[in-house]
C-alpha cells in the first residue's frame, strides 16, 4: 500500500498534469482553495472555538482586502 501523496493521487484518481496546461484563472482558483486551507490551520492553531467562530475568523482572513493587508504588511 503507497503512501503520503502518490497514494492520495492514486486514491483520486489523478493524472499527471502540467500546470502550463491550466488557464490562469484556473490556477488562482486552486490557489485559493491552498491559501484558505493555510488560514484555516492558522486559525486553529490558536486554539480550541466554536466552529461559527472559526469560520467567521477565517471568512475575514481570505477576503480579497485581507489578503492585500498581509502581502503589503509582510513586506514592510
């Protein structure tokens, strides 16, 4: 039995494909998805809630506005 990511790849069925492949809008839009799973670990890292609570706080970490907060903040 494979493990860690061949066998979630083998799991879904997923073929080998070159990100070239995809159209940009498609790339952003998986891109998202990775970008709200990071600000979801980070928003339960810091402890136990209510999941409405998390889902608020995280909801207000991935607007378009946020994200242009962090970029500019982390630069600075």
């Amino acid at each position: 039995m494979e493990t860690g990511l061949n066998a979630f790849k083998e799991a879904l069925h997923l073929k080998h494909v070159e990100a070239g492949e995809y159209s940009p809008l498609a790339l952003a839009y998986i891109g998202d998805a990775v970008y709200e799973l990071a600000i979801r670990t980070l928003v339960m890292n810091r402890g136990n809630m209510q999941a409405n609570k998390m889902h608020k706080k995280t909801a207000n970490l991935v607007k378009a506005d946020a994200q242009v907060f962090i970029c500019f903040w982390r630069k600075s």
